[in-house]
C-alpha cells in the first residue's frame, strides 16, 4: 500500500474523533490528536499544559501583549501563533515518516502540497449533535448549543485564521459524510473502505 | 444483499452523470437518468420531447398561463409542475421494484422517507469543470463559465422549487465527493467501495 495521510477536520459532536481513530485502527494507521499538543511542547521544551489553553484556537488580537514563548526565535508571537507553527511541523515530519489520520489542527492545510493527502469533513444535523453533547457532557439542550456553537466557532476561526481556506466548507474537501445517518463504528467502516478503495 | 436506492445530485461540469454511471455497472445496478423523462412521458401519453424543455427545471410563474397538460387532472398545472409530479410516481415506483441509481430529478426528497436510500453530491472545483465543459462543447472558458452558472442554477431552482431542501448544500446529503481528485473512473470505483460497504 502506498502512503497515506487521512486528516479529518468535524463539527462538535459529529462524533468524528471516535470515528476517525475507529478509522485509523480499521486501516492500521496511527492516529493523532491531542497528541500533536504533547508533541509541539517536547519539541519545545515545555509542559503541554501551556499549550493547552490555545489548543484549536486563533490568537486574540485583544491579548496580544501577553501569553507569549520566551523560548521560540520571535518572542513577540502570540502561543496561539508559536503553537500552530510548532505542530504544524510536527504534521509535516509526521507526513514525512508514515501513513496516519490526523484530527484537526488544519492539517489538511499545513498538507496541502502532498499528493497523498486525503482531507474528509464530518458534520451531523443540529438534533443529532445536541443529543450527543447532551450526552456526553449531561448538560442540558441549551448548555449544548451553546458549547456546539462555540467550540463550532472556535475551530473555524482557528482554520480561517491560518489558512486561506474555509472550514467546513463541502468545496474545500475530498469527501464529507454525515455521521448521524450510521452512528460511529458503522461510519468509521463505511470511511475505512472508501479510503482503502483509494490508489494515489 | 439488501436493496439500496442511491440517488445522485452533481454540480453541472463535476461528470457526475457518467461517475454514477460507471458506479451503478460496478454495484450491477440500473441507472436512471434522462429515462425517466420517457418513462413518465410513456405514463402520460406523450412524447418525451413535450417533457424535455422542463427537464429539471422548475416552473416559471410568468409563463403560467401557457404550456399546459390536457390530459392530466388538474388542467391548469404548468407542465413542470405535471413532468415533476409523473417523474415523482416513476421514481417511487422504481424504488419499491429494485434496487437502482438515480441522478437529479430531487429524487433524494421524491425518497426522503425510506431508509434504504443513500443520496450523494459531486462537485469539483470551478477551474476543473470549465476545463471539462470547455472540451465537451468545444466553448471558450467565458461561454463555459455562463453554461454552468446556468446550469446550476437551474438544478437549484428546481431542486428548491420542488423541495424545502437546499440543492447542492453539504448538510442536506449523507455523502459529498470532490470528483475533480480522482476523475471520472476512480471516483466511480471509491463511490461503488462506499455504498458497497453500507449495510442498512
């Protein structure tokens, strides 16, 4: 099999993490996540909890005089900024070494030269995401729109914000499926075939 | 295996008449495209030339007073409206007698009720279906560029019409493919790997 990179960017409580790291273990793939944080901050030097905070996040224009790396070339760099250029070198030297699935971090993006990157969107209707953050978190349905909306909002600005490209936007992907229609493992089958049938 | 109705919407340029096509002979299942204009014109007792000029166009009120059906109940109906409504019945009753593709015609809406329907969009980028229109026509990219905005525009109005879906938007289908990445002939092998690995 030739090389492979799978990034999957999802709508909050698409369920697509489960599904992609179900994906990943049915192609026997590595699957990455919130370990490209953990991966950033070695490289760095730091603990991932300094991370974490900007994790998936823009730089706040507002907070631009605090929050910054003392130990990254440009000191006047936002996290948010030294964040996104660290893990999207760490994407790349992934990309350089293996086939594997990449979660978000606009890795589709970073990726966007490569010939055997395959780049897939996973959304689910309102109703269906709702009951999953409800679920999930035992909010209630106002408390999980809420977040819906917000963390739906924090992730685009993040992607709008690096990129030139809009996030979750059917044009800017290969493929995009809904979730809600076979629930996670059955979704995460039906993408490991479709990815399998696919010869760069 | 059980029975599959996979209706297939596409951006005009994206070949994804000949991609659901070439998928339905992979999948060794019938293909309805323009057929089911004669099939609804044979349940009329027309010729299919009476139907064509409204092929998947919706009615326009400023011609209501013209262009009408004799033979059908309702005598003041537009022949869109008449050509929508046969088209629909042929589509169900196709449904209910086998497992088959379908391209346009709203036919994920005509089935939205059953569970054994799977409705695809094929799209491509706008620099990709010039090319492709360009060369089917044998048209400069201006007169490409007006067909296809044409084109589509009909689909969706139509499609809206019809419907109280939007045509062409991500969330409204289970499953969006860029055509553009793979053409014509590994699209359709990586669409029949998909719905091949549905189970409903």
């Amino acid at each position: 099999m030739s090389r492979k990179i799978i990034t999957v960017g999802r709508q909050f409580g698409s369920n697509g993490r489960a599904i992609a790291k179900l994906m990943a273990a049915e192609l026997g793939l590595n699957f990455y996540d919130k370990e490209l944080i953990e991966m950033a901050a070695k490289r760095m030097g730091m603990e991932p909890e300094q991370f974490a905070a900007a994790d998936e996040k823009g730089a706040n224009p507002w907070l631009y005089a605090g929050n910054h790396v003392q130990n990254y070339p440009n000191h006047m760099l936002p996290i948010n900024d030294v964040l996104f250029n660290v893990q999207s070198q760490v994407i790349r030297d992934l990309a350089n070494r293996e086939s594997c699935v990449i979660v978000g971090r606009a890795a589709d993006y970073v990726l966007r030269d490569r010939r055997d990157m395959l780049n897939i969107f996973i959304y689910a209707p309102m109703e269906s995401r709702l009951k999953t953050i409800q679920k999930r978190f035992d909010i209630d349905e106002k408390e999980a729109r809420n977040r819906i909306r917000k963390q739906d909002k924090d992730r685009k600005y993040y992607y709008n914000y690096y990129t030139d490209s809009g996030w979750g936007e059917m044009e800017n992907y290969f493929l995009t499926i809904d979730s809600s229609r076979f629930g996670i493992e059955e979704t995460a089958r039906i993408l490991a075939a479709t990815v399998g049938a696919v010869t760069f």
